[in-house]
C-alpha cells in the first residue's frame, strides 16, 4: 500500500545582516521560527543585499555580521536539517528577478507603500531616497516568489509590502496567461514589536537599549535595573500604571506563567507591590531564556567553520530552488533563452 504525503507549506523569513541579534528579535520572530520548521519546508535568508540598501557605506558592517545571525540561529535551535538558512546576495535569481517585476511596478505605487513611507521619514532622506530602498518591495516579492513561499512571517507594520508582493504577483500571472506565481500570507506574530528597556518604541543596538542573545548574567541584571517602569510608583503602597510598563511588557512576553503575572499586575495597579519585585522576577525569567541560548551561542562560536559550512550549504540548496524559479517565470513571459 503507497502512501502519498503533500507538500510541507512553503514559509520565507529573514534578518538584515546589520547587528547581532537580540531578545526583541527571539520574541518576535526566531522563537516562533523554531516552532514552525517542523510544519513548513522553511527558508532563513541573511538578507546582506537588502541590508545594503541602507548601509553601502559601511559594507564591511553588512558582511561581518552574516556569520554572527547564523549563529545566532543555530542557537536558539534553528535546525539546518529542517530550515535552510541560505546568503541572499548569493542566490542570483533573486537580483533577476527583482529587475524583471520592476517592469510592473510604478515609482508612484512605491512611494505610496505605507512602510517604506514610514521609513524613509524615520531615517530622514527626504528626496534623497537611494533607488535600492525605495524598490525593496520589488526585491522582497523577488525573495517571497523565488522560493514559492506561502506564508512570511512579519510585523504588522511590514504587511503593506506582502501586500504589494501579491499586487505583482496577479500581474505576473496576468501577462503570462497561467499562474506562474502563487500569493501569499503575512503571519503576523501574537507578540508586538518589543520596546527598548528604556522604554522607546524600538529596540536599538545604537542607542543601547537592547538585551543581545548573547547577553552576560551582568548585562541581563543591568538592563532590568535600567528598565522604564511607571515614573509615578513611587513607593511600592503607591497604585502603579502596568500600560507603558516596560517591566510588564516584557513579562508578558517571556514569562510563561501567565496567571502569576496576572496576579502581579493586580496587585501593582491596587497599590503595596514595588518595582524591585517585579524586577526580580523578570530578571529571573529572562537569565532562564538567555543561558542556554549563550551557552550554544559561545560553543558555535568556537567553530565558525561549522557555521559557515551551514550557510554554504543551504545557499546551494536554496540556489536550485530560486533558479527552478527564475526558468519558470521567465518561460512562462516567453523571455529568449539561449539554450
């Protein structure tokens, strides 16, 4: 008797290679990550080319951090057997493809894409918008469609552009006559973003607001001393804001026990529970996190051929899968080929 088993969903996700990784990025993407790879044929792209968009004057900062987020995957327990971690600058496809469906985007409908609005006015360019940023959308429906994937993974303020991936994707299918490309979904994570421990919007590696993966017992210590709780709570008798409490958000999002932190917040919004306590009880939460993630992130750095084997191998594995793709997409528009 045959068994015939369907395909495993296809997912794509990725990090800039810009900085280590850091608690807000376990959180929010990689531990999720480490949930899914066993339900979905997943690829992990090291996102140095789109990383460039923003830093080409520092390139020697977009490369030496390449190795340094595969290491960061390997230690939360990304799996090479089950995800295939691959280098986007080395996957060619993706840079044909990119120029190919800029063929069917308008710089009007760029410009309009609420994230990258978002972002050039963070970053203050102004007019000065260098080419490769603006396009980002039309490389990331290149990464998403190389690798046939269904499903990305993204923040709620990044769903714009999935959006944007499926606006070239029905005009791709329309010109070709058939469904080359197939759409996808964003998923968006059950955790939000996570605020720097000073209570900013975003964590930050510049402005020093971060927990790495990588974190010693004394740097976890100090970040939670440091972090922005309710400026009024005065004394521990004093009734405490839990909205906009850092110490709480961040409870919420690592402390598995969730009917404890209920109980905490109760207590703090009524009054006779200080910061020292909840304090502490992060602190202890989050050295638990961090120590085995250190632990196999100090043991992998002893081998950075180990990674890079890693990263070499999946890069082939992910090439095949990308140029399938690019032969596809460019047979079914009738493209000359010489062969």
């Amino acid at each position: 008797m045959q068994h015939s088993f369907a395909p495993r969903p296809v997912i794509l996700t990725g990090d800039r290679t810009t900085s280590p990784l850091h608690l807000g990025h376990y959180v929010g993407s990689l531990k999720n990550r480490v949930a899914l790879q066993s339900t979905y044929q997943q690829f992990l792209l090291l996102a140095d080319a789109q990383a460039l968009t923003d830093n080409a004057h520092d390139p020697a900062k977009v490369s030496r951090n390449i190795l340094e987020i595969a290491t960061d995957y390997l230690a939360v327990g990304i799996d090479p057997d089950l995800t295939t971690i691959c280098l986007q600058s080395h996957l060619p496809a993706l840079a044909d493809l990119t120029l190919l469906y800029m063929n069917f985007v308008t710089v009007a409908r760029l410009e309009r894409n609420p994230t990258i609005k978002d972002d050039i006015q963070a970053r203050g360019f102004g007019r000065d918008i260098p080419a490769g940023f603006l396009c980002y959308p039309v490389a990331q429906a290149a990464d998403i469609t190389a690798f046939k994937a269904t499903v990305v993974p993204v923040g709620e303020d990044q769903a714009p552009l999935i959006e944007q991936t499926n606006e070239i994707v029905r005009r791709i299918n329309r010109q070709a006559g058939i469904d080359v490309l197939r759409e996808a979904r964003a998923l968006i994570p059950r955790v939000g973003r996570l605020p720097g421990v000073d209570g900013k919007a975003k964590m930050s590696k510049s402005q020093g607001n971060t927990i790495p993966l990588s974190a010693t017992e004394d740097q976890i210590s100090d970040a939670v001393r440091r972090m922005f709780t309710d400026p009024l709570h005065i004394r521990a008798s004093d009734p405490g804001r839990v909205e906009g409490n850092v110490v709480f958000t961040y409870l919420d999002a690592f402390d598995d026990d969730h009917a404890t932190v209920a109980e905490l917040k109760a207590r703090y919004v009524r009054g006779g529970l200080g910061d020292s306590v909840v304090k502490k009880r992060l602190e202890d939460v989050l050295q638990a996190v961090v120590a085995p993630i250190r632990a196999r992130r100090t043991a992998l750095a002893r081998d950075p051929s180990h990674v890079l084997d890693v990263v070499r191998c999946g890069t082939e594995r992910a090439r095949a899968v990308t140029d399938a793709t690019l032969r596809d997409v460019r047979d079914a528009l009738g493209l000359f080929a010489l062969h």
